[in-house]
C-alpha cells in the first residue's frame, strides 16, 4: 500500500516540509498564462523568492494548504 508523501522544499539538499508554493512564470521561455511552481520550506521561502524576484519571474506566493485545497 502506498502512502502519499509529503512535498519537500525545492531548495538544493532542502528536506523540510514544503508550506509554501512559489508561483511563477519566464517570459521569456512561458506564455503569459503559464505558471510553474517551486515549493518552500518556512526557511528557504524569503531566499527562493528573492532568486525569483530578482528576474522579475515571481507571480504570487501562497501557503501550501491553500494552494493544495485551490486544486482539488
């Protein structure tokens, strides 16, 4: 029997629970409409989206549970 996992941080060699999702979008690479996602721990949230920011990539920032409940 398999039990779902829980999503980890995207952060290089993170395990922590992921509690954020990092919304985002290369203009350059994505349509306008087009949304990929990074994962954050509480720790490594303000680092990934400063990285994402930066490049102007970084649509919005949502907690994990809501964004969990948002897909179902």
């Amino acid at each position: 029997m398999e039990t779902p996992q829980t999503p980890i941080c995207s952060a290089k060699g993170c395990r922590a629970d992921a509690r954020w999702v990092l919304v985002w979008n290369n203009p350059k690479l994505h349509t306008p409409d087009r949304r990929k996602t990074w994962l954050a721990c509480e720790e490594h949230r303000e680092h990934l989206s400063q990285f994402l920011g930066v490049r102007g990539f970084l649509k919005e920032v949502v907690a994990f549970a809501d964004w969990d409940s948002a897909e179902d």
